[in-house]
C-alpha cells in the first residue's frame, strides 16, 4: 500500500494510536454497546427498528462532529465508537431476528458489507491503514468500515453463543473463550509474523466486538441461560463510567506511526 504521509498528515491524524490502552478501551465499549443496545431495545421495549433509528441519528451526529474536528480527542472519538457499538447491535438484531435471516444469514450479509467497504475505501483513498485518517471522505469511509465491523462482531457473537436461529448454542463462556484465544492469536502474528499490520488491525478490531457481546450477554443474561443477571442499565453505566476514567487517565496520542 502506498504511504503518503507528511508532518502535516501526522498533526492532523484524527483517531489514536493503536496501543494496549486502546484495546482495553475497545473492548470496554463493544461490551457497553451490547449491554447499551440491549437496555435500549429490549428493557425499554422500543424495539429493534426504533432502536437502530435512534442510534443512527446519533452515530451520524457524532462522525460528523469528528469530522469537523481539528484533531484527535479521546472523550468524542470513544462516543463515537460507542455509537457504532450500539448501532450495530440493533442493526444486527434487527437482522437476525426481525427480518428473520438467523445468525449465519445476518453473519454473511454483514461480511459481504464490510468487505466492500473495505474494497472501495481502498480502491479510493489506496490505503486502508488507520493512520491515514487526515481528511473528512477518509474519515467517513473509516467510520462506515467501523459501523459494519461492530454489527458483524455482534452477529458472529450471537451466531456462536445462541442456541436458536441458526447459532451454534456454544454458550456465552465459550464464546468469551473462543474469541479471546482468536484475539491472543492475533496479538501474537503481529509480534512474530511479518504478516500486514492493517490486515491484522481489521481482523483485531472485529474479533473484539463478539468479545464484547458474549461478554455483554454473560453480565445480563439470567442465570438460568449462563448470565450474571446483572441489569442492562447497570452494567451499562459501570462500564460506561470504566471507560470515562480508561480515556480519561490511559495515555493515548493519535496515530503516528504506519500500521501497515
């Protein structure tokens, strides 16, 4: 891929660099974009069409806000990444279980988005590397690849844990587990393989968001499906405030370096 960066492009990269404080932070937010989702759709009864709806409104308020931006700030690019958490928990839900396609089929209409994504970001920009974000049209294709990223974790997470719809009925421990040792397996190509760090954040970044779902799901489910039976708005608001004091304190720049 090419590389055009320049001092100019670094002062002005808009998403931070990728660091163990990031992912912690990460998988923070795709564990409240589950629990968040949830409360939302189905404690409060709105539903998975009016939930999408309204955190669609949101999610395009927020990547326009950082669009605008002049520079990278922790508090607004983790909202924004909240936004696309929940969103795509409702969209795949709604996917799932409304139109009634069941996990696999929710699973490959979400990967054949995010791949094309994916394809056209590269086929316009030339890069898909997170720290060529520099100009507002990169920005967009980045938060769009994001959205479609979270709301295929949150199929995969569903597909793997559910025992209904398709699902493999493997339950939400072993869900945690299996897509944890994924994430350990990527850490571990990108410390000793020579394989291609975009390829390798990408794959990183959608293994975190299942993480986040079976994680979500073990903190509310009840107890008789696996859960802690811990409230959707509580475990909501414990992580939410577990991910202020994380941007807040963690250190964290924006990105500097090439990932590819």
């Amino acid at each position: 891929m090419r590389d055009a960066r320049s001092p100019l492009h670094e002062a002005v990269s808009k998403v931070p660099e990728v660091t163990l404080a990031f992912w912690i932070i990460k998988i923070a937010a795709t564990t409240l974009g589950e629990t968040g989702g949830d409360w939302v759709t189905m404690s409060l009864g709105l539903g998975y069409l009016i939930g999408t709806l309204i955190f669609a409104v949101v999610f395009i308020g927020l990547v326009a806000t950082q669009v605008r931006a002049t520079a990278f700030h922790p508090l607004p690019y983790w909202a924004t990444i909240v936004a696309t958490t929940t969103l795509g928990t409702t969209m795949a839900d709604f996917a799932d279980r409304s139109l009634g396609l069941g996990y696999p089929g929710g699973v490959a209409i979400v990967s054949a988005l995010l791949v094309a994504s994916l394809f056209v970001w590269y086929r316009v920009e030339g890069t898909v590397a997170v720290d060529s974000i520099t100009a507002p049209r990169a920005e967009w294709f980045y938060w769009c690849t994001i959205l479609f990223s979270q709301t295929l974790g949150t199929a995969l997470g569903d597909w793997t844990a559910g025992p209904d719809r398709g699902g493999l009925g493997l339950g939400y421990e072993y869900g945690s587990l299996i897509f944890g040792t994924a994430l350990v397996v990527v850490a571990a190509l990108y410390r000793w393989s020579t394989l291609s760090r975009t390829a390798l954040f990408w794959a990183a970044f959608v293994l975190t968001r299942p993480l986040g779902a079976t994680l979500g799901d073990l903190l509310d489910k009840p107890t008789a499906e696996g859960g802690l039976q811990i409230s959707r708005l509580d475990a909501s608001l414990i992580l939410l405030a577990f991910m202020v004091l994380a941007a807040t304190l963690l250190p964290q720049r924006s990105a500097q370096r090439s990932t590819h």
